[in-house]
C-alpha cells in the first residue's frame, strides 16, 4: 500500500528537541531525556536500543502522550500532541504502547474479553469490538480454544500474546512494544519476535521495538536508535551501527554475536564480510569465505 | 499525583537531627505533641514554633517539603477551623444571618489550626529525616519492655517496616498498571462516580495480583533465609545511645520546661 507523499508525511510520529525532566523538586533530579530529535516514517521497523536507565521507556512513553515533555514538541499527523485541543485518547488509539510485562495489566474474566476492552473503550459497537478481537488474537497466534480461559491460568508466553493482542486491537496505525521479550526463555522469545515480524511484513504497521539485546532486534529491523543517558547517541541501518560496536561496548550495549564471530574470523584470516547482521547471511559469507579458500589454498 | 503524600518519605541529606537515634526522635516527637496539647497561651505557641523551626534548621530538609504534608490535611484543617468558628458558644463578635463568630471561637479557632500545623508539621519533620527501617527498628527497641506484657513488639515492627517498603512499590506500581490501561483507552479522570468506581476495576484487580504475588516471593525469600521471628536474631548495626542522642535529650527537657514555664507564669 502506497501512500501519496503528502499523506505519508502526515502519517509520521515527529520528536523534536524533546527533553523530560524527572521530579524537578526532588533533591536527585535529573534529566531522563535530553534534547531527543527524531522522525519515524509510515511503514518502519524500528529498534529501539538503549541499557536500563537511558530512558529509552520514558521517550516510548511520550510518543502516545503519557508522559508530558518538560520541553520540546511531539506532532503525529501533522498537530502537537500536547495542543489543549487534541483528543488523547484518539491518539492512543493510534499510537499503541505494549508496556514491558504486559501480562501484569490483565484483569477480565476470560482471554476474550481482556482483549476487548482497548477496542470497547473506544466506544465502537459490539459487532466489531468482538471483530476486533478475534482479528487481533488470530494475529498474535492465541488459538480459540483459549477465548474463554482466565487470562491467569495461561504460560508466560501465552499471557503476553494476550496482553500484545490487547493493544493490537485498537488497530493502531504505530504499535510501540517495550521489551516485549523480557523475562521469557529462549524459545518464546523467538517466537514473539517472529510473531512480531510477521505482523510487520503483513499489515506494514509502523513498529518500535524497545531492547536492550541487540541480538534481539538486529535480525529484524529497518533501523535502529540507540540510547544513552537520555540521548540519541546513534540513528541508522543496522550494518552501520555494528560497525561502531567498540562504542557500544562502552556503553554496555555491544552487538549481536554474529559481528563478533565474523570479526574474529576475519583478524585470523577468513576474508568473510563484516558488515552483516543476519545468522544466516553471516552462514552464507563464512561458506563463500572457506570455498574461496579451498580453490586457491593455503 | 500519588507522589504528593509527604507522611512515610525520607528525605535523603546530612544533618545531625538525621544522625540522631531513632528513639530519641520517637520520643521527642511524642513529647512535642503532647506538649502542643498542655499550657495554651500565646507565649506558649511561640516557644514552641521556636522549638519547631530550631529542628528544621538543624534538619537540612527544605522548608517546602514540610508543607507538602500539609497539603493532605488542608480539607481537615478547614473543616476544623470553620466548626470551630462558628460553634463555639460564647461573646459574640460579628452576626451574619444565622452564623455567629464568638470570640471564643475565633481563639479556638485559630489555636486549632496553629496546633494541627505544628503536630503536622513536627511528625513530618521525623519522618523526613528517619528512614522507615531505622524508624520501626526504633519502635522495635523503644516499645521492647511490652514484651511482657506479651505485646509481639517484633513481629508488630516487622510488619510495619515492610508496610512501609511496600508503599513506594506499590505507589510504582499503580502508576504503571495505570499507564498501560490508559494506554488501552481506559479512563479513570470523568463519569459519575459509579462510572469511576467501575473504572477502577482493570487498576485493583492487577494491582491486587502483584500484591499478593509479592508478598508470595517476599515470604519465600524470608524463609529460604531461616527467618523464624525475633527469637535470637542480631541485628548489623544495634541502636546504642551516643552522646549526641543525650543532648538531645536534655534538649526536649529543656523545651518541655520552657513551655510549661512560659505556660504557667504567663
């Protein structure tokens, strides 16, 4: 889907010269986001990276009017999101914010029911509240069985595609996920973030995915933002972030284990290609690396 | 919004009156209110102020930060002063239709709020410069001889203490639980009050779930570390009386003898 120019600058989230202070009065304030500058077009993946602390939360949560900024604006579509005017609760129907451990946030009954309450609360009718829902659970992969099974008796893993198809349900033009895979073991993480792409490559949502594993989103994304201490430190393609991965380092992030094995080989002579994020172009490049040796030998 | 409440917050700095025992501050605090309830006169109210701001001085906290405590008794504080005012039986002073201001009443009145302030103000000032666990290990100390009385003072102090953790967790808590249903539509801010009532739901029910869950773990951690109660446990750091904690001591003493000097001559 294809949208005029006009249209999609009217489609993206702008961040300009953003900055949130944390309880001014108290004795330890500080600055949780500082002079934060960004756009975020129609139709991106994007990964948000960031160590505990760089206020890479507090950021996601300005973006659907949450938290308001001490200073500096934020415009989706266009209009200033903290205008006396403008209708909050529309935009948070746009912009959806999947919280870290959404699972805490069930309350209702049933599966079902938990997950019509975001549609419900935009004040839509019966009929497509219920559309809604079954449309977002089917996304997130919850089968039906489960509809009418409290929210509480379900795994880990499953409460949190509950909670994910909870927001989805708005049908949100922006879906914002907070560490979705926190807390999970290797398995569902996989499948989340699969899950996650798949929605992506479907419906072409706009998606910010928040981590602090660069191996979580490096496989996934269009772009990243890292954070730190408040601040935007790095903007850009995947490949070209891996390539400051001694900065990285620095501020404890690092980069995905494929960059460090692929480096490595390449300090020991394997003239692989250093600049790939995936596992399987990594695979590809070292099989090509170890052929081109073969021919012409040691 | 939450965050308001002034009771039950410690203010992180350094000052003697932070350093001081946690019994001492019990107790001068106890002696405090009840002397703001003996000897009323102004002379009296103004030793007592004096004793107040000499503590806050010496306390490093900001003056603001008191009265940000007061800011959850204003309504009690109006309700008091105006019942006060008007109620009082006595020489009437003005007449507005049916409501008369005696002059009784005004004295009421006004050394009603006066009192209030000041016992408001001097609990805030313990509170800000105690942290809870030094508070409950105080009461825990000071309130032993009940023991004999077979008062569970520990058991009473523990629960106390982890009353008081759990406050800014569950304050951290509600406000996340909040975010995420605003972030789902819900709205707890308009609608009548059933309609509020009802909007509360999706925020107790979560919130209820991680209580219990909490207390859950936090039981399990105290026993895999063998708590069994009171019973012969040792404590890091002891309370012991220093030096400081006897002036101030003899501070109170001699506060108490002003006022009830002032409060007797004048």
């Amino acid at each position: 889907m294809k949208l005029p120019r006009q249209e999609r600058n009217k489609m993206a989230l702008t961040v300009e010269h953003v900055s949130y202070i944390y309880d001014p009065d108290a004795p330890l304030s500080h600055k949780a986001l500082d002079d934060i500058s960004l756009t975020i077009p129609e139709g991106q993946f994007i990964g948000v990276i960031g160590h505990t602390g760089s206020g890479k939360s507090t950021l996601m949560q300005h973006l659907n009017g949450l938290v308001k900024a001490t200073s500096g604006h934020i415009y989706y579509g266009g209009r200033d999101i903290d205008a006396r005017d403008y209708d909050k609760k529309e935009l948070r129907s746009k912009v959806g914010l999947v919280f870290q451990y959404p699972e805490h946030q069930l309350f209702e009954v049933d599966v079902f029911s938990d997950v019509c309450f975001g549609p419900k609360n935009l004040g839509l009718e019966r009929g497509e509240v219920e559309r809604r829902a079954r449309e977002a659970l089917a996304k997130v992969g919850v089968p039906e069985e489960l509809y009418d099974q409290s929210p509480f008796d379900l795994s880990g893993g499953q409460k949190r595609r509950v909670a994910i198809a909870g927001v989805l349900a708005m049908q949100p033009e922006i879906l914002i996920l907070d560490e979705p895979t926190a807390g999970l073991d290797p398995k569902g993480r996989r499948e989340i973030l699969d899950q996650i792409r798949q929605l992506q490559t479907q419906t072409h949502i706009t998606i910010l995915l928040v981590s602090h594993s660069m191996d979580d989103v490096a496989e996934y994304v269009d772009r990243i933002i890292v954070m730190n201490g408040g601040k935007i430190v790095y903007d850009d393609i995947p490949r070209k972030i891996f390539k400051c991965y001694r900065e990285l380092e620095k501020m404890g992030l690092g980069a995905p284990q494929v960059t460090y094995i692929l480096h490595t080989l390449k300090e020991n002579g394997l003239p692989v290609d250093t600049d790939i994020t995936t596992i399987q172009e990594a695979a590809d490049s070292i099989m090509q690396a170890l052929d081109s040796f073969r021919i012409t030998g040691p | 919004m939450l965050r308001d409440i002034t009771l039950g917050q410690y203010y992180q700095t350094e000052s003697v009156i932070h350093r001081l025992d946690p019994r001492v501050k019990l107790a001068g605090t106890l002696l405090y209110i009840i002397s703001l309830f003996l000897f009323e006169n102004i002379a009296g109210y103004i030793v007592a102020a004096l004793f107040l701001a000499l503590v806050i001085g010496l306390s490093h906290v900001p003056f603001k930060f008191m009265v940000r405590g007061m800011k959850a008794i204003l309504f009690l504080l109006l309700i008091t002063v105006l019942f006060n005012l008007f109620l009082t039986p006595g020489e009437a002073l003005v007449s507005l239709w049916k409501l008369t201001i005696t002059r009784e009443g005004l004295h009421n009145a006004v050394f009603m709020a006066l009192r209030l302030c000041y016992l408001i103000i001097g609990s805030s000032v313990m509170t800000l410069t105690t942290t809870p666990n030094h508070l409950t290990d105080g009461m825990e100390k000071g309130l032993r001889p009940l023991k004999f009385f077979r008062v569970p003072v520990h058991e009473v102090a523990m629960i106390m203490s982890i009353a008081l953790r759990f406050i800014p967790i569950l304050l951290e808590e509600t406000d996340k639980i909040m975010k995420a249903q605003i972030a789902r539509g819900a709205d707890f801010e308009s609608g009548n009050l059933i309609k509020r009532a009802k909007a509360m739901v999706p925020l107790l029910v979560p919130l209820f779930i991680s209580a219990f869950r909490r207390a859950n773990d936090l039981a399990m951690a105290m026993e895999a570390r063998c708590y069994h109660g009171g019973e012969g446990r040792t404590k890091m750091k002891p309370l012991v009386y220093r030096r400081r904690d006897r002036l101030a001591y003899l501070c109170i003493l001699l506060y108490l003898g002003c006022k009830a000097t002032v409060g007797i001559l004048l």
